[in-house]
C-alpha cells in the first residue's frame, strides 16, 4: 500500500494542498493497483490521506485500503501530535467462489519529527497502535524520505514501517514493509517510475523478506 511521497516537496516549496494519482502495475501479484493521496497543510499542522484499489481480471475490484493521519503541529513545538487511521477489505477466489476478508481496523497515537529542504527531507513517526479486537499492546514505527537525484527531473522517495500484530490467543508477529520508489519526471504534472514492495510476514506472508517490483505512472492533479 502507498504512503504520502510528496510531503517534503510540499513542505519545500510551500503549497497548502496537493493530491496525486498512481497507477502501478504488480509483477508478483498480477495485478493493477490505483492510489488517490491528498496532502493539505494549515497553520495548526497536515493531514494525509490515501485510498488504494487493486484490480483483478478474475474478481474485478479486489482489495481496498484506507488511510487519514493529522499530525498537530505549530511553529513552537519541536514535534508534532501524530493520530493515523486505517482499515480495508479484499477478496480471493476459491474454486469457482469468491470469498471476502478485513484488514482490522486501526488507530495510531504517536509524536512525529520532520527535517527538508529541496534537496532532501524525512519524516517519521512512533506511537502506539490499537487495534480493534487485538487485547493486546501494539507500536508502529515509520519513515518517509526523498532525495532529488536530479532538480526537477529524478527522485528517490519511499517508506518504510514496522509494527507488532499481537492478538489474544494468536501468534505475536512483528511485521516491516518497506517501498522505495524511484521517479522520473517528464514534466511538472506526469512522472514515470516504479516501486519495489519489500515486506516480512505481511498481508498472511512468511516471515522471509520478500520483494514485489512494480512499474507506474503518476499524475499530479
């Protein structure tokens, strides 16, 4: 799943808003998948948002997955009040039926830090994540970077998180996932790329780092 790319971009140049659309092409899983982001920044902080869709020839729309953080910030606090949302749903095919699933719904109470300027920037964040039905104490912890490579033309961008997934009465995991994007900007409004999925003992996986590329387009609206 796609997290905001675009932040310290924002944050450089000084925008209030800014959305994007992508649209990439998973080798490992066969499929398409669509994002939608929108970032906007007010004088109190930011709030992020992104949906992802992936497209599947046999089931038509196959997964959906949401996400909304607000970090509360001002010019006088040296770290920001990160809350974050997300939950999604998906579907699989067994024999010649379809069968559905959730992905648990979760809550994220942390602090977030943030350094850019044009050349580069990261943001991350650490809190604490409840998750609906879990009983149990989870953390997250996340990053987000870029590196313009080349001004206005190549960017290194990407995330990476690791959270627990502790249940009562089930295995206690602990899972990271990563996507490093690299994108070549054809102009102010279309750039191409791609992304490699790397992830341990994500979405039902095993535990053994595994690595999914992806070739995209992106649109800035």
């Amino acid at each position: 799943m796609k997290k905001l790319i675009t932040l310290f971009t924002i944050l450089v140049t000084a925008s209030i808003t800014a959305q994007n659309f992508q649209l990439h092409r998973d080798f490992e899983r066969g499929h398409f998948t669509s994002t939608l982001e929108l970032f906007k920044m007010d004088k109190y902080g930011n709030t992020f948002t992104f949906i992802d869709f992936d497209y599947n020839s046999a089931t038509g729309v196959s997964g959906a997955y949401y996400e909304i953080a607000r970090v509360l910030k001002t010019e006088t606090m040296p770290v920001g009040l990160h809350v974050e949302y997300n939950a999604g749903v998906g579907t699989f095919k067994a024999g010649n039926a379809t069968g559905g699933y959730t992905i648990d719904e979760a809550w994220i109470f942390g602090v977030n830090y943030e350094k850019a300027n044009a050349k580069w920037g990261f943001s991350t964040y650490a809190g604490y994540k409840a998750f609906t039905g879990a009983e149990k104490a989870n953390f997250q912890v996340t990053g987000t970077w870029y590196y313009n490579i080349i001004e206005d033309k190549l960017t290194f961008a990407g995330f990476a998180d690791l959270w627990t997934q502790n249940y009562k009465g089930a295995e206690d995991l602990t899972v990271f996932l990563s996507e490093p994007q690299l994108w070549y900007h054809l102009n102010k409004t279309f750039s191409v790329g791609g992304e490699l999925e790397i992830s341990s003992n994500f979405a039902g996986g095993s535990n053994a780092i595994k690595g999914r590329p992806t070739l995209a387009i992106k649109w800035n609206i």
